[in-house]
C-alpha cells in the first residue's frame, strides 16, 4: 500500500528538516561595522571597535554606545588644544559610554575629564567592564576628573566591573573640582 502525502504536508516536512539542520549550525560572525580610525571623531549608538593603534582628538560620544578594545587596541584620545576646556573623551548628559575588551585606552583632557564631560558640563553614565584604562582629566590645572566630569560639572552614575583602571585628575573618578559626583560603583 503506498501512502501518499499532499504537496503542502510535503512542504511541511521538508520545513522542519530543514529548521533541524539550520538549528545545528553556528551563527557566523559578524564583522564590526563600526571601526575607529585615526579620523574618527564621534561614535554614534551600537558598538565600535578599536583593533589597532589609533590616536584621536576630542571623540564625542553620541547616544548609548559600547567601545570594545580588541586586543592589539592601543586607542590614544586628547584634547585637539583647540578648546583647552574640553574633554578627551566627550560623555556629556544624555549619552553613554560602556568600555569593554581587553586592549588599551589612554585618555587626557585638560579642563576636561579624560572620559566625561568637558568644563561646566555634566557627564552621562560610564560604565568600564574590560581594557587597560589609564584616564587623566584636568592636565591645565588639575581640575577635571580621569572619569566623570570636567571642572564646575556634575558627573552621571559611574561603574567598574572589571579591567585596570588608573584615574588621575581633580578626582580620579567622579566629578571635576566644584562638582557634585553621581553614584561611583566599584565591583572588580
């Protein structure tokens, strides 16, 4: 006796075979679409990575963004010595910054913080899970914060889960002098 099957049970079969297969195989991985360069200024919303030596001047930072250090990472930020007040690292109010992987972040302001907010301005949140950070705010006078915010400015919530962190500044994590500091949390 032969049993027959119409085209759509067929199709139905086939499907879920198919699923099986498609189910059992990996994800292939996706290149990073964002990659900082030498002429990278702002980093917007979604991840971007560094993978190389890369030396940048006042990078803004522009929504919730995560900046993953690739090993071979030696990222270099500064102040471009346009405006002596601003920020290596720009993590203004509304923003967000998420630092993560395992090379290195170099960053110096001068009125400024290293990774915050520029002079008179208040920073956003701040979170370091991975990399070698070394953040100096303040180089002028000593008055911004290696992580957090600038001279006279408010810093946002600021939280470490892991990496090496080395901050220097009017604070090394927090606010610049003059400020109020939002919550610092220090878990690894």
């Amino acid at each position: 006796m032969t049993c027959l099957r119409s085209p759509s049970t067929r199709l139905a079969g086939l499907a879920a075979a198919t699923s099986l297969v498609v189910l059992g195989l990996a994800a292939p991985a996706q290149a990073a679409e964002n990659v900082i360069t030498n002429h990278t200024t702002e980093i917007t919303t979604g991840e971007w990575v560094c993978d190389s030596a890369v030396l940048v001047a006042d990078l803004d930072v522009i929504g919730e963004v995560t900046l993953i250090l690739d090993d071979g990472c030696d990222l270099t930020a500064t102040t471009s010595g346009l405006d002596p007040r601003s920020a290596a690292i720009h993590v203004e109010q509304g923003n967000s910054l998420t630092i993560d992987g395992t090379g290195a972040l170099d960053a110096t302001g001068w009125e400024g913080a290293g990774i915050g907010s520029r002079y008179r301005g208040d920073s956003g949140p701040i979170t370091i899970n991975g990399g070698t950070i070394t953040a100096t705010g303040g180089t002028i006078d000593g008055s911004g914060a290696g992580i957090g915010s600038g001279d006279r400015g408010d810093s946002g919530p600021i939280t470490i889960n892991g990496g090496t962190v080395t901050a220097a500044g009017g604070a090394g994590i927090g606010s610049g002098d003059h400020g109020d500091s939002g919550p610092i949390t220090i878990n690894g």
